[in-house]
C-alpha cells in the first residue's frame, strides 16, 4: 500500500456479509483431473473452467450428460467445500446452427470451439433452467444424493478478454442480465457473482466503468481478478484497492471477491492481508498447479499457516504497515505480523 494513502487505510476493517455463508475466507480454483488441485476441506472451490459448460452437459439439442458435473458435487460434498459454479453460455451445436466463427479455445480440446453469443436464447434457457434445476436443492429434479446445493452461480468469466468471450459488450451485458433473472427466478436463495474482472489495467477499468452500470441490478456480489503476467509483475492488493474505488465512482455497493489471485513476485502474506483490509470478503487461490508462475513452497507453506490461524475471521484491520489485527468468531484478537 502506497504510504500516502496508509493513515485511512488503517482505519479500515472488514465485516463478512450475509452471502459469505461457509466457515472459510478462502479457496482454490479447482480441476478433479490433478489431484493436486481438488481444494482443501471446509475451504470455497471455485472448478475452473469446470463442468458447467453448456458444451460439456448438451453436447447435442436436448441430450443432456451430468457425470461431470455431478462427479464436483459428490467430491465437494465429500470435503465440505462451498462450491462457485462458473457458467459458461456456449456450445457447438448451437453457436454451428447460425454459422458463429469459431474461436481458440482457451482451455484445450475439451472447451468449447466457440464462445460468441448464444444464437439462441431460447436454446440457451431451456439449458440454465436443466442447470439450476439439477443442483438448487429443492428436492425437485435434483441431483441423487445432493446435499450441499450451489448456491453462489458466477456469469461468465472476464468477458472483456477476447479469449474468454467473442462478443461485444452489449452482448455480455444481455446474456448476464438475462441469466441472473431467470436463476433468481427459479432459486430464491441463489447469489450471482459477477463474471470476474481480469485486473485494473486500463482496457479493464474502460470496460466495466461502461459495463458494471448495466448490470450493477443483477448481481450481489463483485469480483476481482489478479493474473501476474510471465515476469511476474504484481499489485500488492490483488487489485482490491482500486476496484473497490471504480464501484465506489458508480456508485456500487457490494462485497468484493477474489475469485482468482495470483501472487506472482509479490510477498503472499502482504498480498493476502492489505487485500483483505481493502475490502475483500473471500480469496480464491489459482491453485497450486495453475498455468502461470508458480507460488514457492516457502511462501505455500507462510500462507497455509496463515489461513489456520485465522480462518473464519469476522473483520480485520490494519494496525501498522506491517501488522494486523484480526477480530475472529469467539471475538478474540490475533496480531499477524507480514
């Protein structure tokens, strides 16, 4: 944190909102395929890209495949995690029947090749609907055996990147909006998470300063990317800061999440705490076999051992440029030195 701007951050604590609803303040980004990235017990997973693809569940109109999907709820259920399901709104069938370009895909062979707008909307409800219906926990249409229900849906993923999405801001804004209502329409519990933002560069704050207006109604909770780019370079907040005054400018007030962090050269504890005392409710973590820089054993191991310290907490502050104060459950103090 820049010095000039430490006095008010000191100031500043953090109380968990009512969505935050598991024991945990932190996750990973998960693959069941790498069995060093199925997350921890009682923590938040976030499957990343995951099986909530409409490509992956219908591969053809009206033939609908679970396994996948069902396989990261029984193992989440297994390990007590808090799943966040991220929804990707493409497949090949559909996006094929109006000659949409095809795009590179991301994640491999097993993503979808294409990732524009529905040509379909109608095609793409009758999906969501399945979706929801399938994992909302109301003994209806349910998964066999669910007991841990999503709650926490995430629209979409850093639609500002051509890489994730093939289409213009109008068209996210439209496919956002209209999955939110129709899941609150069917789940009354549900809680929409913001398709996260990929930084606070300034191609990213132009897009969500025009974007997070239009769909500010729709979500309840916001988030915020930090990817380090291959020299590692970082932001010592994971971007906290800075997207917490782009919502403040549009007059947004809601939770902020991270829902991918990477610490990249920046000192994890540092990174972990100033984000948490600049606003963030929940950080999830890249995992530990995520593309990218890799976090080192050592700073692996500081930042397991900070999260059984202070797990669960219910605020934080920052007490001097290198301490802080962390009010937990039973409502005890712990001085965590960074």
């Amino acid at each position: 944190m820049k010095k000039i701007q430490f006095i008010f951050f000191i100031t500043m604590s953090l109380i968990i909102s009512k969505w935050a609803v598991a024991e945990s303040r932190f996750g990973d980004l998960t693959e069941l395929r790498d069995e060093r990235m199925r997350g921890k017990d009682n923590q938040w997973v976030r499957p990343h890209p995951g099986p909530f693809i409409w490509n992956g569940i219908e591969r053809e109109k009206g033939v609908f495949s679970w396994e996948a999907a069902d396989k990261y709820i029984v193992y989440a259920q297994e390990h007590n995690q808090k799943t966040i399901a991220t929804i990707w709104p493409h497949a090949n069938w559909e996006q094929k029947s109006c000659k949409r370009k095809k795009a590179r895909s991301p994640f491999g062979r097993k993503f979808t090749k294409y990732l524009s707008k529905p040509c379909s909307m109608e095609d793409y409800k009758n999906f969501l609907i399945k979706l929801v219906d399938r994992y909302d926990g109301d003994g209806k249409n349910d998964m066999p055996g669910l007991t841990k229900p999503i709650i926490h849906w995430q629209i979409m993923n850093e639609p500002e990147f051509k890489m994730f999405f093939k289409g213009t801001e109008d068209d996210f804004v439209e496919i956002f909006n209209f999955s939110s209502k129709l899941i609150k329409s069917k789940q009354t519990d549900a809680v929409i998470i913001m398709a996260g933002a990929a930084g606070m560069f300034p191609e990213n704050k132009k897009y969500w300063k025009s974007a997070l207006p239009k769909i500010k109604n729709h979500f309840d909770i916001a988030a915020i990317h930090h990817i380090t780019p291959p020299d590692g370079k970082c932001d010592k907040e994971f971007w906290v800061d800075e997207f917490s005054s782009l919502l403040k400018s549009l007059n947004i007030k809601k939770p902020i999440w991270v829902t991918e962090a990477m610490i990249g050269k920046c000192k994890v504890l540092s990174s972990y705490i100033n984000a948490f005392a600049n606003g963030a409710e929940i950080i999830i973590d890249v995992g530990v076999n995520a593309p990218g820089m890799k976090m080192s054993k050592r700073s692996r191991k500081k930042l397991n051992e900070f999260i059984e310290k202070i797990d669960g907490f219910k605020s934080v502050k920052l007490v001097s440029e290198k301490q802080a104060e962390f009010i937990m459950k039973d409502d005890s103090k712990k001085i965590i030195d960074f």
